[in-house]
C-alpha cells in the first residue's frame, strides 16, 4: 500500500469552518495543524483550536517539570505526527503525568497520548518526527513535509494505539484504520486530485 502519509496533502481544499474544537492539555504545543506551522504556545492562555471534520494532522510535543532533587526542570518530549478522524465533536489531547526523565524517556518510545472525546478514547496513529534531539528554531511545517514525502514515513508500520479502557470488540486494526483514512481522504480531494490519485495508484 502506498504510504498513508503522502495521502494527507490530499487535503488541499480550504475548509470554510472548523468543526471540531481541540483542547490541549498543559504543557502541550502544537507546531503544525495539517501541514502548516502553529503559533501555539505552552505559554498561551488559550489552549483550545479548531479543527475541520474529518482527517487531520497534528505536529505535537510535551513539556513536561522534571524534578531534580528539590528543584525541577523544563524538559522536551521529542515531536509526535498524529493522525486521526473526528467529526463535530469536542475533543481533549493530554499527556501522561511525567516527573522523571525515565517517565519522559517512556513517554517518546510509546508516544502514549491521551486522546479524548466525551471521555471516551479517540482512535489515532502516532509517530516520532525523525529530528534528530529538540532543536529551537525549526522549520516543522518543512520538516512535516519532509516526513510526508519520505518513503521511510513510519505511517507505514506504526500500529492504532488504544487506550486500555477500549472494549476490545470496537478495537479499529491499523488496515482498517488506513481504508478509513483513505476513503476520507479521497472523499475529501477535489475533482482534480481525485483523478491525479487515481493515476498515481495505477
């Protein structure tokens, strides 16, 4: 299967409203929102966004208090690309509680994030951006790009993560998960795109 990841520029039409509404949790900044730089700020104030039905994809990461000794310290979890589908619903993306640069360290391998709708799981595909450490002053709307052209693009293999408190029977499979991203997606294209895709799956 081509690489799921180069299908999210199929989103190229504008959307005329958001439909969704994100809530971050503390610490969390939001670099790039379906390809295209935020200004979010752990710092703001403001911590909920819109988002447009459907599929989208977020550029995120986590600044968690590690405590050292009698003193704490601001660390940085490594960017995540998460990808999921929502549709008018009000939605809350959190991360674990994390005190130690162990929990942190665990943190960036699981990439266990919570997200949520009415407290119920939301089902969605997670992935490191392949940077090498935390860098300030970045292009993430590049490097995202970069990460949606690659062939390497760990779309290809990374697993639907689920919450433990998931019945096991709504469990969504990554194939499954993938063809109901794709239909969307194509759903979502113009005219145009839709026949330059069909050309390119030829």
């Amino acid at each position: 299967m081509k690489k799921l990841a180069l299908l999210v520029t199929l989103i190229s039409a504008p959307h005329v409203m958001a439909d969704n509404q994100l809530i971050l949790g503390e610490g969390i900044k939001v670099h790039a929102i379906n390809g295209s730089e935020s200004i979010s700020s752990f710092f703001s104030n403001d911590r909920s966004l819109n988002l447009p039905d459907g599929n989208n994809q977020l550029l995120v990461s986590y600044t968690a208090e590690i405590r050292n000794g009698s003193d704490y310290e601001l660390e940085h979890s490594h960017p995540s690309v998460l990808l999921f589908s929502s549709e008018k619903q009000s939605i809350t993306l959190k991360a674990p509680e994390i005190i130690t640069t162990r929990q942190l360290e665990h943190f960036n391998r699981e990439l266990n994030w919570k997200l949520e709708s009415d407290q119920k799981p939301i089902q969605f595909n997670a992935e490191l951006l392949p940077l090498k450490g935390f860098r300030l002053g970045i292009d993430f709307e590049r490097e995202l790009a970069d990460f949606n052209r690659s062939n390497n693009s760990a779309t290809q293999h990374v697993s639907v993560i689920e919450t433990p408190s998931v019945v096991k029977g709504d469990k969504v499979t990554d194939e499954q998960m993938k063809l109901i991203l794709l239909k969307s997606l194509y759903q979502q294209a113009s005219p145009e795109t839709q026949e330059a895709f069909k050309s390119f799956i030829q």
